[in-house]
C-alpha cells in the first residue's frame, strides 16, 4: 500500500486544526507527495474545493466523469467554471466497449429494472473510469461531507482507499451545507443552477429528481430503490479504519 494510516491519522489531525478551506487544500498540497487528484462532481461541495483549489494555485489535478447522461445544466456548469477559473477540467468517459456490452446486454434504461442492473450501469460509467483517472495518483480529493447522507456521518478528514492503495482527502469533512451555502455567497461561485430548482444533490439525468420537503438531501438520486446504502460505487470502497 502506497499510503498509511499514520499518515492519514497525522494529516487527518492537521486539517481538523485547520479553520479556513483555503488553508487544508494549502496543507494537502504539501503533504502528499506525488500527483494529487480531485474528481469533482460539479455539485455545491466541489464547487467550493474548485474555488479553493484555483485561488492557491494549489497543483492539483481537477478532473470529472463525463457518464454520457448529464443534465445539459450540469454541461454548462462545467463551461462556465472553466470560465471562471481558466484551467480545462479534463472529461474522463467511459470505456466505448464497456459502454456498448451494456446497453445491448440491459438496455439503454436497464438500470432501473434492478439494483444490481444499476450498479453495473454506475461501475461501467463511473467506477472504472475513476479508477483510470486516478491511476498514479497518491492522493484523491474529495467534496464528502459529514451532513451529506446518514452513511457518510463519519467521514474523517483523511482516509486510506485500499482498494485504490491511495490517500483520499476530505476537506470538507465537518462542513455543514449552510458554511457551504455561505462560501458561495461570499466568492460569487458560479453552481448548477439546478440546485435552485430543488436538486440538492445531481447525478445522471435519468438518475435524479427532485426532492421533496423533509427530504434526505440525496433522496431523489436513485429514489427507486431502497433509502439504505444508496451509492454509486464511487465511496463505498474497502476503507482502512485506524485505531
């Protein structure tokens, strides 16, 4: 393994001292050696680590998954944050073999007909892209938050990916969504502007509605299927847990 859970207890300590964003990504920066990688999702959190990200200067790669299926909002929030922030987010796209094999073997919407249809749909459009763009990277940021889901009310800051043999880095660990709300306001962060139209949380446009009042934020991604668990496969990999 590439990356140890010292080294994740030590960083894990350092940014929870830390109070400002801008100052974690400052210490990420400088505390991983080798490429660090951020996947962004283009959602409220990663525009925030974005924002951070392009006023250090911080040599971070910024990358995000290009499924095929995103809301055409979502496209536009990616042109207007490169305008905003001059550096090319780099699409990463599915396999074109691996895209093909599944739609002739479930359909094009076969994803709904069952969980593990859609978790194939999420491993074919998600996963393994992931796992190409992070390849050789020693560190993964992330825009998880503790507030996000009931499953990820235990995020620290720093984490060993096992499956990935890398560091995955939560810089926002212990935000709430109202500082989140806050940083935006204050740095004029361009969003998806579907999060004013009651998406919360916005993944594949087949994949996403709206959520209702009272509702978990990420209730309306894949609101067919049981509330537990409710992942793509992108965080729920074998975790090394200190002590």
């Amino acid at each position: 393994m590439s990356a140890s859970l010292s080294q994740a207890d030590i960083i894990s300590r350092e940014l929870a001292a830390l109070t400002h964003l801008e100052a974690r990504i400052g210490f990420i920066a400088r505390a991983v050696a080798g490429k660090i990688a951020f996947s962004t999702s283009l959602g409220v959190e990663d525009q925030v680590i974005l924002h951070a990200i392009a006023t250090t200067g911080a040599a971070i790669d910024v990358f995000t998954l290009d499924t095929g299926r995103h809301f055409p909002e979502t496209l536009d929030t990616i042109e207007s944050s490169e305008r905003r922030y001059a550096p090319r987010i780099r699409l990463i796209a599915p396999n074109a073999r691996d895209l093909e094999s599944l739609v002739a073997r479930d359909g094009i919407n076969g994803f709904r007909s069952s969980i593990d249809a859609r978790k194939a749909c999420c491993d074919v459009r998600k996963v393994r892209p992931l796992q190409r763009a992070l390849a050789g990277a020693r560190g993964w940021v992330t825009g998880l938050r503790r507030g996000q889901s009931v499953g990820r009310h235990s995020i620290p800051f720093a984490e060993i990916d096992t499956g990935l043999g890398l560091l995955k880095l939560n810089p926002l660990a212990d935000w709430s969504l109202e500082q989140v709300e806050a940083y935006i306001a204050a740095n004029d962060i361009p969003i998806n502007p579907l999060h004013t139209r009651g998406y919360p949380s916005v993944g594949c446009q087949p994949c996403t509605r709206p959520v209702r009042p009272g509702e978990d934020v990420r209730a309306g991604r894949w609101w067919w299927e049981n509330e537990d668990g409710k992942e793509c496969g992108l965080h729920n990999r074998p975790i090394a847990e200190s002590s």
